[in-house]
C-alpha cells in the first residue's frame, strides 16, 4: 500500500474554502487552506482522484524537499541535495518555474527558475558528464520551486499544463471565462443539479459546462489526454485507471434544465462546439436569445448564472446595461436565484435589486464580486442588501 504524503494543491484567490470542501468530499486528509493554495496529505491513488476529480484545483504539486536558505548559494546548495536522477532521466527534459515571496532574494522568479535549473543541470553534469536537455513546453518532469520569507519548498508538479485546460474548449469568444473560475462559481452558489440552470449570457458555454458536469457527478478532467504524473518513474498506470473507473460509476443524471442564451449567433455556435467536445449535448440546450428580450420559460426554482461583459468590453451605456439586467430577472424571472460576476463594482448598484450575497473574488488581474439576487413570485419584499 502506498503511503501517505503531504501534497499541495493551487487555486484561485477567493476560492480555497471550496477547493478545501471539494478534497474532505474526495477523502483527503489534514485539509488547511492558505493563500491560493490548499495543504493536504493522501497517496499516490489519491493524487491521480485530485487531478482526475478536482474542479477549483489549478495544480497539485508534491513536496520533494524543504530547507532554510538564506541567499542564492543557498539555494543551489539545496537544489543539489535531491537525488534528481531518481527522479529525471539523464536523457529525459525538465522544465523549472518558481514563485519567490522572500527579502532575501532581490531578483524576479524567472532569475530564480533559471538558477534552479542550472543546479539540477549541474547536479547532472557532475554525475554523468551529460545534463538532460530543458523543454518549456512539454517537459517529462516539471519542478516547482517555491521561496516564502527563508524557507525553499521543492516539488513535483504532477499535473503539468493547468487544469484548468479540461481538454473540451476549441472554441472561445473574447476573455473566456477560466474553467476553474467558473466551477469556483457554480459551486459558490450551490447549485448542485437540483433545480433548472440558465446561463444568460453564455458566450463560448464554460459555465454550462462546468455546471452540468457538477449536475452530474462528471469529474472535471475526464476529456483532460495527458497528466505530468505519468511520466514519472513510479507511476502506477493500473492503479491509474482504477481510480479513473471509480470516478466514472459515480456519475449521476440530473434530469433538470441547463440552458445557455446569446445575442451573438457566432458565440452560439461556438457554445455547441464546446459541448460536443466535452460529449454532453444531451443535457444542454444553447439558444440565440437576446436576454433582455427573454423571460422563464421552465417550470419551477432556477439557478441563474452569469459572467456579463465588463465595463472595459461594453461598447454601450454601462449604468443603462446594467439597468437592464435589473429589469429583465425582475420583471421575466420569478421564483429564481440570479448571480453574476463583475469587475465593475459600481455598476451594480444600477441593477436596482438588493443583494443577499457578495462574494469577493479575482478573474485574472480583476478584482471582482460574484453577488446573488433572490427573485421571488409576485411583489415578495427582496432580503436587505449584505454590506461589503
């Protein structure tokens, strides 16, 4: 039986409470969330279910080796301690990124990476008289290395390409929203399957999508055609597809509505594209509707939710815009719960409803809230506005 090891796993800022709640559900143990980043421990079965299931989860990333350094001789010095021929054939390629938060080193993480890289290349040098070639694009082994005040954390980056690149989207219009940030959202308003779901704006459709693998218990990677893990020398291609197998027998039906709306007949066809990818047309219908022309048309509660064009995308009149979405979910969507996430922070308040949520969080670059809107039958009084 394989042991139990401490792991990282990588996330957005303001989504490690659901990134932790996700990995207690798959079974992971001593969970701590952090600054973009959630510590847990479980073993090599499990790091494949984390890749394979995880949906807020950017990387997952495998300590090798931690140390006190105090400057860039230090830092070689450490480097140089890991056994990397265990890890890395001589013939084999590697690639290095780092992140460095420290007094001690004045230089950028690029420097940092390209000093790492040098060590393990030497490390080789030494032993062998030959050093294993550097490929940034599609490495056997990838390295992180992580500096915080004066202590070096060296790890295995067992994902390799983010993942949030679930293997489905060809297609994309301007500023897609990120596939992580979007599960990140679906869960944050609770929406588990168990009522309608209506994207409004949908664009290229990662919101559907993301939502409707939540419906159904899909786990996030399963279109995903490569991990780093497999290139690693201990990896275990059985034990591989048995976690892979008991994912898949878990899956479930939702036999509620996803539906996607677009004033952009080309952000439609892109949408349908997206979904045949991820091989669930059967559960999603996108339509050409202008949403502020719209009104549900589906029986019963319904989660509503949607990224709209930020201010800097919006070649119209934002307070009026705005205006409009207020009016639409409150005049066409009764008996619902609508979400959205800006950026523009001072637009909301042309929305012209109360939130009951705000939730802050980033979209790349963008600070921004994911609030909720509680539209009710008739002339039901809207719950106080929750402050900031």
């Amino acid at each position: 039986m394989d042991k139990d090891f401490k792991m990282v796993a990588t996330t957005i800022s303001g989504l490690e409470g659901v990134l932790a709640d996700e990995l207690r559900k798959l079974g992971a143990r001593e969970v701590n969330e952090a600054i973009r980043s959630v510590y847990f421990r479980g073993d090599k079965g499990f790091m494949y279910k984390a890749n394979i299931a995880l949906r807020t989860a950017i990387r997952i990333l495998k300590p090798i080796k931690k140390s006190k350094i105090f400057d860039e001789e230090d830092l070689y010095e450490a480097i140089q301690r890991v056994k990397w021929d265990k890890i890395l054939d001589v013939d084999g390629t590697f690639a290095v990124d780092a992140v460095v938060y420290s007094r001690n080193f004045t230089t950028n993480s690029h420097y940092i990476a390209l000093k790492s890289k040098d060590a393990i290349a030497d490390y080789f040098m030494f032993k062998y008289k030959k050093r294993p070639n550097v490929d940034l694009k599609d490495p056997d082994i990838k390295i992180h290395i992580h500096i915080h005040k004066e202590w070096l954390t060296i790890s295995l980056d067992s994902s390799g390409n983010s993942l949030h690149k679930r293997g489905y989207r060809s297609a994309t219009n301007i500023a897609p929203i990120n596939e992580v940030l979007a599960a990140g959202l679906v869960l944050l308003s609770g929406y588990k399957g168990e009522e309608n779901f209506i994207d409004p704006m949908c664009g290229s459709g990662t919101l559907l999508i993301e939502a409707t693998m939540i419906a159904n218990n899909i786990p996030a990677n399963i279109n995903r055609k490569h991990f780093a893990f497999e290139n690693w020398k201990d990896y275990d291609e059985d034990l591989y597809f048995i976690i892979q197998d008991s994912l898949l027998k878990k899956i479930r039906n939702s036999h509620f509505k996803i539906m996607g709306f677009d004033k952009a007949p080309s952000a439609v066809k892109k949408a349908r594209q997206n979904i045949i990818n991820a091989n669930l047309e059967e559960f999603i219908g996108v339509h050409h509707v202008n949403f502020f022309n719209s009104k549900k048309e589906v029986f019963g509660k319904t989660t509503i939710l949607f990224n709209p064009p930020y201010g800097e995308r919006l070649n119209i009149n934002v307070e009026e815009f705005y205006r409009s979405i207020g009016d639409t979910l409150k005049h066409g969507y009764p008996n619902s719960t609508a979400w959205l996430i800006t950026s523009d922070i001072s637009a909301l308040k042309h929305v012209g409803l109360r939130t009951s949520k705000r939730v802050p969080i980033k979209n790349g670059d963008l600070d921004c809230r994911f609030v909720k809107y509680e539209l009710y039958e008739g002339s039901k009084k809207q719950k106080k506005e929750v402050p900031n």
